[in-house]
C-alpha cells in the first residue's frame, strides 16, 4: 500500500495543493466536506435539450440528458446545453506533482488513505502527463437556409492520449468543426490537430497531432474493463469553472443501455454519481491504473449523476477505424420488437411455459432480417442467449440489459443466429447484420445541406436537423405531418429521401403557389422521386414543355419549364444565392469531394 508522510500536517499539506476536486456535498455535513481545503460545488442551472429516438422511443418530451462540451458563447444549437456558473472553484496555479511530500513504504503512516483516494491519486499522476484541453472553432448550418453556415462558436473540451499518437475525445467536442486545437497540462503551448474519425452515434473520435513536439512526455492510457457497481472511478478533465485540470471522485451506480444525447442512440452507458460538468466532455474515468470509460452526458435537473462511454463500445468504434480505416457504425438488426409479459398474449402465439422471447411488430425492409423473419414472430435467443419476455438479457452478475447490446456489438457483416418461434414452431434462422440508416436522419454533422432550388422553390431532404430549426420544442412547433414521418416512416428503397418543398422564394413566376411550403414532393412529371439527385434529373429532362410537382395532400404545382428556368437565375441573384443547388448534386463529383473536403478541414 502506498502512504504518504509521516504526520497529520504533511497529509493536510497534500490535500491542499493547487488540485481542483470536485466533492458533493453530504447531507447532514455541517463543514460540506470531511477533508480541509476543498471547497463545495456550486449549483449549476441548465437549459433543457430535446431528443427523440429514431426507432422505438418517438416521445416529445424533453431530454433529461445533456452533453458536456463547454462553450464560450451560448449557441442554440438543438443537441448541445450550457451550464451557467454562479461561482469558480479552483485555482490557476498549475499542479506539478508531489513536491515536498516524501512517499516510503517502509516508514509508518498516520493517517492512511482510503482506497477511494488513493485511486484519485493514482488517477491524477496518469493524467498529468496523458489528458489534454481541446479547443474547437465550428459552424454548423442553417438548414432553413441551407446554403449558408450559422456564425461561429468556439467550445472546449477535454480528450487522453491512447496508443498509437492518438487523442480520443467526444464527437460532440469536435462536431461541425473548422479549426481544432489542443494543450496538454502544463504548456502554454496549443497544437493544431486534425480529426481522423467520428463516431456520432457513440459520440467518440479520434484526432491525430502531426508535430512531434507535442508528443514528448505524453503517455498513453490503456484501456479496462466495465467496472462493477460501486466501484470507484476517479473523471479527469476541464470542465467549466477554471483552466486547470479538474478530478472528480465518485462510484459506479448503473450499467445499462442508454439514450446517447448527441447521435441519439441507445448503446450500452455507465452512470456515475460524480459531478462531471460542461467541459470533461471526452475526458477518461479512471480506475486503478486503466480506463474504464470516457465522460459524455449528465442527466439533467440532478445533482451528481454523469455517465461515461464505456470500454466494449470505445473497443468497437476504434477496432472499425483500424480495421477500415474510418467508422463503421453499429450494427442494427431492423426490427421494432414487443415485450410478450402478458400471459394472454403468450398463449395467442402458442408459446410453451418454459419459452421466453420478445415479438416482432415490425421490419425494416432494407435489413437482412426483412428475407428471413416475419411480423408476429417470436425471438426466443439471440447467439444462443436467450431472451426474457422483457427483452432483457443476463449481464454479469444477477444483472440484466436489453438484448440490443449483443446486436450492437457485433461487427458489420457478421452473422447472427437467431431461434424463432413461428406457428407454434421452433425455427432457427441466420441473419448477417450492418448498420441501418433511418428514412430521416437523425443527425447531419460534419457535412452540407443538400438543396435545389428551381423557379424559387426550395427542396431538401427532410432531416431531424430541419426540425430542429423551430427550437427547442421542435416537436410541437415543427410542421405536425413532417415530425410524425421523420420519427417512424421507414426506407423502402436503397438510397431513398423524404424530399420536401421547404420554402418558395417569391417571385411573378411561383405566385400563389407560397402556401404549398413544408410538403413532401411525390412525383415530379409523373415519375415517384426516390431522392433529391433523381428530383433534379426529372425536373432538367427538359423534354417536356411544363414541369409538374404532385405533393402530398393531392396538390400540384405546374411551371413552364423555360420561364421557369429564366426566373431561377434572377431570384437567385436577387437572394444572393451562390448557386442553384448544393455541390452533391453536381455531376462533377471531383469538385464535389474537394469542396466538402475543404469543409471538414
């Protein structure tokens, strides 16, 4: 065992140097910490976030998660929340080390550290030389104006070196960037750095710093393994509040599948009790001489409640990136599933007493699934491990998660046996899994807008992005028919768009026609539009004297397609539009790579 000292002055000593802990206050603790020099955190207020899922889960209610990037300038960006100080804790003296305290093993100690300390020790001497501040310059944009970018922001984050010269950090620290810095503890020095892969599902990424420089003393952390309930982790990182770095103390309360904030994704999480604040985005929890997961997210409107990404989802997103060379995502098998608990609707489907399993409701037509499996199935085991009539299967110790984490885990094109019960039979079937992309998406960081304007109309694919653009109660406040498909409507087709009339720009040419805005476009001259590109062939086919627009709710729009294409020019000069279409539609793919390459830098 390590001790420190020889007397109760020289532990006190120890305590007080220029560390920044972050210690809860206890009930019933008149001084509001046992340990003298450690001063309380202060409440914090939060603006709520609002999330939905992009499967199962289509609430409007209000997220109570938040991500921990920590901002310069408020943004109203829908998937990001501030955290708004009443007052500092900390100090900006950089710490050094232990100088001054003499550490033996052979003398005897008084007092001696709990274990619980001890590891906030050992997790700060890993820190001092691995973890760094991250520094983000980013636009995102406006998707009601998709050919413009939204003003800058600048953000900050936390991120650790791992093997390899690599920093890993939250993908949400470095979303719609344009310029990404970083420092490591104790140099005045910041490094320009370069992002290599983005997970936004998982909400991790990698960046890569070219000078040399910067890596001199950098140690790398390696990773754990899932730590089991009550066990005591130690998050390192800068959240708000102070420069230096910041060590928060607590145990592990929960593990279990959880809503991802920033992709809005349910992968597997670790909740905590520390009080992880806006900044210690990306920074590693730390346990014993490993990590054990990565901050990312608070639930907000609590006190001391974080959670950390933990190791087999941080292992999966770094094992696609070597494997492939970029992220993979997770795999997905397709289906929306019903839990079978009630007993008469075990019997409906002849499910036998010792049989358990969940019911297939519905199937994602472009999954593997959709060959081999039917509405109404059961699945009573999934490789093997069977599932509970709650969809739950056995996790370590008496403890139990839902079965999507072993779909989730699994590598895209692997295969997965599934047992299934059909008519009072029992089959087993194999199903080779991939990543899913929803009809709407969810999230579009780190890329353009699509859009093509003809005759002053505006047409987009719909995004959850757009309706995000009608503020933080998009759900209520977005158009109500839109909202309902982009959470439930499914793909039924490869590369198929929910294309959309967003907007018309007024003009002699389109009057009366500005009522028909926020419509999904079905045909253009006859012909079901499959996506944006295809709706921008149909329309400059140019074989036909009108173009005609059928959209939903059974109306049309018709337009004289060589005085349509004199008034575009002139509306968008008049807009001051550089273009009539975004780069992605251009058939010079070479220019289009370039451009959004340069956009990423």
């Amino acid at each position: 065992m390590l001790r420190i000292g020889s007397t109760l002055r020289a532990s006190r000593r120890l305590l007080n140097r220029q560390l920044h802990f972050q210690c809860p206050i206890v009930a019933g603790d008149s001084a509001g910490s046992a340990i003298s020099g450690i001063a309380p955190v202060h409440h914090r207020r939060f603006i709520p976030f609002n999330y939905s899922s992009n499967f199962e889960n289509t609430s409007a209610s209000a997220s109570f998660f938040s991500t921990l990037s920590s901002n310069s300038s408020i943004s109203t960006a829908p998937h990001t929340e501030r955290a708004e100080e009443n007052d500092s804790v900390g100090s900006n003296v950089p710490v050094h080390g232990y100088a001054g305290v003499a550490l033996s093993e052979a003398e005897p100690v008084t007092p001696r550290l709990s274990d619980g300390m001890l590891n906030a020790y050992l997790a700060i001497e890993l820190a001092l030389d691995s973890v760094v501040k991250i520094f983000t310059v980013s636009s995102s944009p406006n998707y009601f104006l998709p050919w413009q970018n939204k003003s800058q922001r600048e953000t900050t984050g936390s991120g650790f070196a791992i093997a390899g010269k690599r920093i890993l950090t939250n993908a949400h620290v470095v979303a719609d960037h344009t310029f990404v810095l970083v420092r490591k503890h104790g140099s005045p020095t910041k490094y320009r750095a370069t992002v290599q892969a983005v997970g936004h599902e998982c909400d991790l990424a990698i960046l890569v710093v070219e000078s040399e420089e910067f890596w001199e003393g950098i140690n790398s952390l390696e990773l754990g393994d899932v730590p089991f309930l009550q066990e005591a982790v130690s998050v390192v990182g800068y959240p708000q509040g102070g420069d230096n770095i910041s060590v928060t103390k607590g145990v592990v309360s929960r593990v279990e599948p959880t809503q991802y904030v920033h992709g809005a994704s349910q992968l597997l999480a670790i909740q905590i009790d520390a009080a992880i604040n806006p900044g210690n985005s990306g920074g590693p929890a730390i346990m014993g001489d490993k990590v054990a997961g990565v901050a990312f997210q608070n639930l907000s409107g609590a006190e001391n409640i974080g959670y950390i990404i933990p190791v087999p989802v941080i292992k999966h997103f770094i094992a696609g990136v070597e494997e492939r060379g970029e992220y993979v995502g997770f795999c997905s098998l397709g289906l929306s599933c019903q839990p079978t608990e009630n007993a008469q609707i075990r019997e409906y489907f002849q499910m036998q007493s010792k049989l358990t399993g969940v019911l297939v409701s519905r199937i994602n037509p472009l999954s593997d699934a959709s060959r081999v499996l039917k509405k109404d199935d059961i699945i009573l085991s999934f490789d093997g491990v069977p599932i509970a009539n709650d969809g739950t299967v056995p996790f370590r110790n008496r403890e139990r998660i839902t079965f999507d984490h072993l779909v989730s885990m699994k590598k895209p094109n692997e295969t997965a046996e599934l047992k299934v019960l059909r008519n009072g039979e029992v089959h087993e079937f194999k199903i080779i899994l991939h990543p899913l992309q929803p009809l709407v998406p969810v999230h579009q960081f780190d890329k353009l807008p699509s859009y093509f304007i003809f005759a002053g109309l505006v047409f987009i694919p719909l995004t959850q992005p757009f309706l995000h653009e009608y503020g933080e109660e998009w759900y209520n406040t977005s158009p109500r028919r839109l909202c309902e498909r982009a959470l439930r409507e499914l793909p039924k087709k490869p590369g198929e768009q929910f294309i959309i009339l967003s907007q018309v720009l007024m003009d002699d040419i389109n009057a009366g026609y500005e009522r028909l805005a926020e419509l999904q476009v079905k045909k253009v001259n006859g012909v079901e539009v499959l996506n944006l590109k295809h709706l921008r062939q149909l329309v400059e086919d140019g074989n036909q004297k009108n173009v005609r627009f059928d959209l939903d709710d059974e109306r049309v729009i018709v337009l004289n397609y060589e005085s349509a294409r004199i008034a575009t020019s002139r509306i968008l000069k008049r807009h001051r539009i550089p273009r009539a279409m975004s780069i992605d539609l251009t058939d010079d793919q070479n220019a289009a790579a370039e451009l959004q390459s340069a956009c990423s830098i």
